[in-house]
C-alpha cells in the first residue's frame, strides 16, 4: 500500500525518549498507510538497537554524523515517499487521534502546506509549550512569538486559541508537510543546523503562495529543550544568528535595509541588559552571532539568489508590523490576545 504519512523522528542520544514516547506514536498511528521512520543523526546511546529491537516495523536511517536538525531531514527526507511527512521530535508525547484531524485539512485544502498541532508542555500539560504553542508568528524585526507564547511568557490553555486559523510558521517539533510542496522549496537549510529553519521553511512556502495552518483539534505534548535547554548560551546565540539569516534570504534588499539598523540596535540592548545580568556568556552569544552573519553573507547571498529563482513570491501575510521585544518590555504585554495586528 502507498505510503500517505510518514512520521519521522530525527534522534540524536534519545534513547530514553524514544522508550517512553515511541510506543505511543506508534499506537497512536496505527494504520496500514502510514509509517514511522526513526532518522538517527550519530547517537551515541543505543537508540538505534533499542528500537531495531523492540520496534521491527519502524524504519531506521543511520547518519555517520551529527547534521543537526536542518540537515538530518534534509537528507533523510528526499529518501521517503510519502504524500505527508510528520516532522516529530522524539520528545513528543502524542494523544489519540492526533493525525486525522491534521490530515483530513491537507486533503481537503490543496493550498496548504503545513500544519501543526497545539503544542502543550509534556511537564505541566494545562500550559502551552515554548516551541509552537498555539501556532507561530513573527515581527517585523525577525522575533518570533507565538499563539499562547510572547518571548518568555507562557499562557494557561483556558481554550482561548481553540480556533483553526493560518498561521506564520508551524513549530519543527511537530509539523506535517505536504511533501510535493516541501520539494518546491528546495527543502530545510543545512545552514541552519538548529532552531529557526523551520521558520525559514514556512516564510519560503508562504512565498510560494501556500498557507501555513494551526489545527487545535490535534493536541501533542513537548517535554521541550531535550538537545538544548531554553537557557542555553548555545541556543540563544543559533536563535539570533538564525534569524539574520531567514530575514536576509527571504526579505528583498529595500525590506532588509530598512529593518537590520533597528534590529541590530535592539540586539545590542539585549546584550547589554546580559551583561549587566551577569551572563557574560550570554552577551557573547549575542555578539557571537552577529559576527557569523556578517561572515556567512558570501553564502547567504547565494542562497538568496538560488531561492528567489524557484520563488517569485515575496507578499506574505501574518507578519506582525510592530515589534514584540517593545510590547513584551515596554507595554507589558503578556498575552497573544493582546496584541493589536
């Protein structure tokens, strides 16, 4: 039987998750025209024997090294056939009936090209959770946020984001992609390695004419920082760096001239208020990832040139025209529902 839905699970030293998670992905997918494949990126651990083991039916790629998040499924990827692919993360805690709903909008909407969950904490499963939440967006200045998530502050799930709406981006530790899509775009950046490609992938989507959609039907749970904890110096400076780098590709260079002076200047405010924190680490993330950009604009630039001649498109919707840093320090705004688009 074809192939409709290949979950894929990218690991990296996940042994423990995958045995306390796997069984119910597996459960919870139990269907002959779907399929779970694990995509191991060099584990350490014995994740690999663990499910070859106990989980015969599961699917297993073997990569000799570690190429991060964006790379592992841009190599793996090309390799299934599928008409969706699930992008899950092995700490992801799944609920009944968790595809179907997400599944059955991609049949019946061809102009969508993504879809994620509602993303709640594995660990305090009455709150949203940081990477997804209730569904993505980002500012004008390349900060994103999301529905039930604004920088630090995480909502309660009292239903208030209980509605299927189009989105921004859709989070990478539980996406479906229509894979024909996924393919016009050229697939996730390497370059990326974590945190942020998945944005870069959805804003070249949206640039195709597609839509990026929120099914609050489908409800997962994400134990959350399982390769990088939220305070990770290492984190905070892929997040920084990664968002220069999606604004410089998919933003024209009259659109990117205007924001990168004020976007520097709020980076320099971050890494000062790091360091009179303390974080000295921190401050040097920062400042870190500033020097990379500036490094890497040779490649970027090439990037961009390969990409804007498979996209035309650059009009995209659901880019919030303020700033979130401002509203989140200044206005002291704490919820999603509060801001004004």
């Amino acid at each position: 039987m074809k192939t409709k839905v290949a979950v894929v699970i990218l690991n990296w030293n996940g042994r423990n998750y995958l045995q306390q998670f796997l069984p119910k992905v597996i459960g919870c997918s139990d269907k002959p025209e779907y399929k779970i494949v694990i995509v191991d990126n060099c584990s350490a651990d014995d994740s690999v024997e663990y499910v070859i083991k106990n989980f015969p039916e599961v699917s297993v790629i073997n990569f000799s090294v570690n190429h991060g998040f964006a790379r592992g499924y841009a190599l793996s990827l090309p390799q299934i056939e599928a008409e969706y692919y699930v992008l899950l993360n092995s700490d992801v805690e799944v609920s009944e009936n968790w595809l179907d709903p997400i599944v059955q909008l991609l049949d019946n909407n061809p102009d969508i090209a993504a879809v994620m969950p509602k993303i709640k904490s594995q660990l305090a499963k009455e709150y949203f959770e940081y990477a997804g939440a209730g569904g993505g967006f980002i500012d004008k200045f390349g900060y994103p946020f999301c529905q039930g998530r604004i920088l630090t502050s995480i909502e309660k799930d009292t239903g208030q984001y209980d509605e299927q709406r189009e989105v921004f981006w859709a989070s990478g530790a539980c996406m479906v992609l229509r894979s024909s899509a996924y393919s016009k775009t050229g697939g996730l950046d390497g370059e990326f390695f974590a945190h942020m490609e998945e944005i870069d992938l959805c804003w070249r989507l949206k640039r195709l004419g597609y839509k990026i959609y929120y099914c609050p039907k489908s409800v997962v749970y994400h134990v959350g920082g399982g390769t990088l904890p939220n305070d990770n110096p290492r984190k905070l400076y892929y997040n920084y760096r990664n968002s220069l780098f999606l604004l410089f590709k998919n933003l024209n260079r009259g659109q990117f001239i205007t924001i990168f002076i004020p976007r520097v200047l709020l980076d320099i405010i971050s890494s000062i208020l790091y360091l009179l924190q303390g974080k000295f680490i921190f401050c040097m993330s920062v400042l870190r990832a500033h020097i990379r950009f500036y490094l890497s604009l040779g490649i970027l630039i090439n990037k961009r040139r390969i990409f804007n001649k498979i996209i035309a498109k650059n009009s995209v919707g659901q880019i919030y025209n303020g700033s979130i840093v401002y509203d989140f320090f200044i206005r002291k705004v704490r919820k999603f529902s509060d801001l004004k688009f």
